[in-house]
C-alpha cells in the first residue's frame, strides 16, 4: 500500500482566477445572462482547486480523481472580478477524502460546497477506461 502522509485533515489551498469572457453563464447555456460568472465554472475552479491541494504531495504515478461535488451559488459576479476559491481536507475515510470548498469575490462569499475525491494509479485508472466495456443504454 502507497503511503499518502502527506494529505492531512487540515490541509489548506488557496486558488485565484480573474473571470474572463469564458467564464460567464452565456457560455454554459443559461440564456441571455451576460457577463456573470457562471456556476459550472464555479464548480470547474472549485474541482481544480482541490486536485492542486492533493495531486502535488502524491506518489510519481499516482493522482486524486473526484467523486463527488456539491455546490450551492449563492451570490452573483461580474465579469473582470477575481474569484478565490479555499479548500480544505475535512475528513479523510476509507481511501476518501472529503473536501470543504468555499468561494468569494471582492465583496464576500459566492458559494460552498463539498467534494469527495480518491487516490489511485494514474496507468490502473487509463487501463481501466480503455478497456471498459459499454454497457448497453437501458431499455425503456
């Protein structure tokens, strides 16, 4: 078994991005909302975030893949304003670590959620989806 010491409950990062022309909801099928941050990318910075806190301290060979998410926006942001994102390890059972995420803009927070992700060869998670068999869509 793979020593992974160095994720602890505790551990903090911090991420920063400027949101762009990119990153507004009329880019993410939300009709005519223009020039506000968008929740999917919200959700995107906040996935990137963690795999930032936990990939770096990882074994060669080895990444952090998500689970699960969950997200509430509660505040909009405007196009030019700086999202931070916070994210913290919580819990850490059975090989899962849960994940704490908040976000903000200049004026106060934006959203939260949580997030759970898990370790694993990065050759064994490819060889897997290579060789995963479709399963057939089920019958109505």
């Amino acid at each position: 078994m793979e020593n992974f010491d160095d994720l602890k409950v505790g551990l903090v990062h911090t991420l920063q991005k400027k949101v762009t022309i990119d990153d507004t909801a009329l880019n993410y099928g939300s009709g005519k909302i223009q020039n506000l941050f968008a929740t999917p990318k919200l959700v995107a910075f906040m996935v990137e975030a963690s795999s930032q806190l936990m990939d770096p301290l990882l074994p060669e060979g080895f990444i952090s893949i998500g689970h699960h998410v969950e997200v509430d926006h509660f505040k909009p942001t405007l196009l030019g304003a700086t999202v931070t994102i916070e994210v913290k390890i919580e819990k850490i059972e059975n090989g899962k670590y849960t994940l704490s995420m908040r976000a903000y803009d200049e004026y106060g927070q934006i959203g939260r959620g949580n997030h759970t992700r898990s370790v694993v060869p990065y050759n064994r998670l490819m060889e897997k989806a290579e060789n995963r068999e479709r399963e057939p869509f089920p019958e109505e």
